[in-house]
C-alpha cells in the first residue's frame, strides 16, 4: 500500500548510524522511507532491498538534504523515517510480568526533556532495565527525533509504556515491586540498595522486581511520589555542585541494581 502525504505528516525522522542500525536488525518493517549518504550504501543495502520489495523508497542524500529531513545536523549520514510511535498505558499484566519476573524498570517522573529521555533509554539498554515507564503528564520527555538518536539503538531494546501519574502508580506498583527513589537529601545512599535487595529477595525467595524513581534534576521527586517508594537513596558528593544530570544520576542507580 502506498504511503500517503497525511501518513507523511504522522512520521518522525530517526537518524544516527546506532539508531538506524537498531531499527534495521530489530524492526525493518517499520521504516517507511530511507535517506542516506552513499558511502552507507553497502552496510545497508539489505535494508534498501527489503524496502525495495515493500514498494518503500530509498535515496542518497548529500547531507544538506539530510538536516532538512531531520532537522539536525547530527544525522551521521543516516535518516530513517517512521511513523511517529505511542507508547501504549501499562497494564496490569505487564506490571505482574514485571514483579513474577524480578525485571527491573526505570519511572521517569517530569524528567525534563526529550534528550534526558533518549539518553536513560540508552542506559537502560545497557543495564538490562526492561521497561521505562512516563508519566502521561510530563509534556517535555517525549519519544522524538532527539530521543532516538539520544538514545543510541536503546529504543528497540526496552518496553516502553506510560502511566497517568505516578504517584497512583507507585501507590499500586509498590505492592508488589521494591521501589527506589532518587534523592540528593536522602539519609541513605546509593551503596545502601544492595541491602534492601537482598532482604527482599530473602523475603521473597526470589530476586523482586524492581521501579527505579527518577525525577527532574532541578525539583527532585514530588514529596506525593517519594511517599510511596520503599526506599530513597542519594548519590554522595563534594557538595559543590547540588545534583548531578538526571541521566547520570540513573546510570549509577542502575549500574549498582544490574551488579547487585
């Protein structure tokens, strides 16, 4: 079936050799179109055959062409274009797959930008975080063009979802995952979640599953959210500067969660 101009208007540029790579091996049938520069011919000639058979079209692009598609000129030589994606409301079978599984998940709470997104996605990939869960409210982490190529590939690699508010999710999610809130005045620290992983897997005969909280670096968690974590834990420092970025913040939580 062809694609048509109003299917045009709903696709989202993803560009980036790391980006495009994922999508290639992952999830060819979801590009709609391809632009590149032609030194990549030969690495994705199989993808430019499979879009040839499915009637899609593909073009050597010089990279002036290549900014005006994506409107970056961060592109690396590469733009693939997709339909703009949704992130589907988590359920209550995912929650449970989550817990029965002992998986780990990140929750994004006003986390700030669409970069700080790509940039967690990206980390949660490489730590083995399943599931990377936004608030429906938080207007400026969404899934586009800087959050794909911020993200390095790491989209195709985690379950996104979504949740209203967090609060009310963290209030039944708590239930049955160990939550861990981010917090630069908490009393413990980050080499204190060991602990609190062990006595819940001791409890439970199991590895539990486990919600990393993460707010915006600037306002930190709502008290209404910090309320419902098990457990909130700093990063210690010099004090000279009050917090680090968000997105470093989280890959300290979950390089000590995937080595605990």
């Amino acid at each position: 079936m062809a694609i048509t101009e109003e299917g045009f208007a709903n696709e989202l540029a993803v560009c980036s050799l790391n980006a495009v790579r994922a999508l290639a091996e992952t999830a060819p049938d979801s590009i709609n179109r391809l632009f590149l520069r032609s030194h990549l011919m030969t690495e994705f000639a199989p993808l430019c055959k499979q879009l040839a058979a499915r009637k899609r079209p593909y073009k050597m692009c010089e990279d002036e062409e290549l900014e005006r598609i994506c409107k970056t000129p961060h592109h690396q030589g590469i733009v693939a274009m997709i339909f703009r994606p949704e992130v589907p409301p988590l359920t209550r079978e995912d929650l449970a797959t989550w817990a029965d599984n002992g998986l780990t998940g990140i929750v994004l709470h006003d986390v700030g930008n669409d970069f700080n997104l790509g940039a967690i996605v990206r980390q949660a990939a490489f730590f083995d975080v399943r599931y990377v869960i936004i608030s429906e409210l938080d207007e400026a982490a969404k899934l586009s063009t800087a959050a794909y190529r911020a993200a390095e590939g790491g989209m195709m690699h985690v379950t996104l979802r979504s949740v209203h508010r967090t609060g009310a999710f963290l209030q039944d999610a708590s239930k049955m995952l160990l939550t861990i809130g981010t917090d630069h005045r908490a009393r413990q620290r980050l080499r204190d979640l060991p602990v609190y992983i062990a006595e819940q897997t001791n409890a439970l005969g199991r590895r539990p599953g486990i919600a990393l909280v993460v707010g915006n670096e600037y306002r930190g968690l709502s008290a209404a959210v910090k309320e419902q974590c098990s457990v909130l834990l700093r990063i210690p420092g010099t004090g000279a500067v009050e917090c680090l970025n968000v997105a470093q913040a989280a890959a300290l939580f979950c390089h000590e969660i995937f080595e605990a």
